[in-house]
C-alpha cells in the first residue's frame, strides 16, 4: 500500500517466499526488491544470493528486525544493497527504496553501528591481516573511511569541505579502483582495510 501510494514508484510484484521472489526477480524486472530475511521455503539471505547471481539487474534492500537477527553480514556478502529496519518510518522507508533505486548503497545508522563492532571483533579474534589499499589517494582513502563510518555522500563533503558533486565523484572513483559493486561494499572494504575501528 505504502509503495503503491506513492507517486514515483510502482509496484510490479509482492512474493511469499524467498524462492518466489527469485522467480518474480526475473520475470517482472525490478529496480528494486525489499526482501525480507526469515521466510519459509528459501530464506531472504539465500534468494539474494541467488537474485544477485542471476540475471536480474535489481538492487536489494534487506528488511530486518536487526535487534534479533544474527544475519545481517551474511546479507551484505549475498550482495545486498541496503537494509531497512522494521520500525522506521513509512517516509524513510520509501526514501531509502528512491535512493537505492539511484544507484546508491544504503545502510541505517544503527545496522552501520553493529557492522563495525562485529567486524573488529572478528577481525581481532581471527588477527586477520589489514587488507592494503595501494590503489588509492590520501583523499580517497579519507572519503572510504567516512564511507565506512556511515556518512552519506552530503556529510562526506561538510566534513572534509568539498561540494557535493566532489564527494559524489570520490566515491564513485573508488567504486571504480576497487571494483566495488555499491556503497555497501566500501563499507566492508573500510572495515578490512582497518580505516573504521569499533566505536567506543
């Protein structure tokens, strides 16, 4: 109801299961799939998977409980583009599908917040190495670091006095130079790369 009201954006397809939505990914052509995690048949972790494997050009954004739900990591490797938390706003939710839908990753404070605590855990227990980033500028290598933090492209360009435009255009250059697919994966790179420690 809440996409169909909405003026800019249509609604082509509803599925009940996770492997309905990987049917319906290829036959109705989306920009955009709000998947859900914890369906019966194929879980939402395992359809984006297969979505992001398959034909489909679709970006996906995970709809998550988050305070319950062990899978949001797993969600990020599978491809996803974004996640939504149940309880935010109608409003919110309907700018984060326009936002997705323009190409861009999208990832709530909160699941931003739990991402960098887990991974430098992890990271610790394992001692796994700090992945090098020899590909990229002392300025680019601040935007990704920002970029891990959770700031969007407008907070990136107040914090380090660019325009916007600019900003815009740095994350773009390391989509590029580290053959990232979306934003979410800059997230994940800044984490292996040790730029984004976990917050205190």
């Amino acid at each position: 109801m809440v996409i169909t009201d909405a003026a800019d954006l249509e609604l082509v397809g509803e599925a009940g299961n996770g492997a309905e939505a990987v049917r319906l990914a290829v036959d109705t052509a989306p920009d955009v799939i709000v998947m859900d995690i914890r369906m019966p048949v194929m879980d939402g972790i395992e359809a984006t998977r297969q979505i992001v494997a398959g034909p489909s050009a679709a970006q996906i954004i995970v709809l998550t409980t988050f305070d319950d739900d062990a899978y949001v990591y797993g969600a990020l490797r599978a491809g996803a583009a974004g996640f939504l938390v149940k309880d935010m706003a109608l409003e919110q939710i309907l700018d984060a599908v326009r936002v997705v839908a323009a190409g861009d990753g999208l990832l709530a404070p909160a699941v931003t917040r739990r991402l960098i605590r887990d991974f430098a855990s992890a990271r610790t227990e394992r001692a796994a190495p700090v992945r090098e980033l020899t590909a990229i500028t002392a300025r680019e290598r601040e935007v990704l670091t920002l970029i891990g933090s959770g700031l969007t492209n407008t907070e990136i360009a107040e914090e380090l006095t660019l325009s916007p435009a600019t900003a815009k255009t740095y994350v773009t250059r390391l989509l590029s130079k580290l053959d990232a697919r979306d934003r979410v994966q800059l997230v994940i790179l800044a984490y292996e790369a040790g730029l984004v420690g976990s917050p205190s």
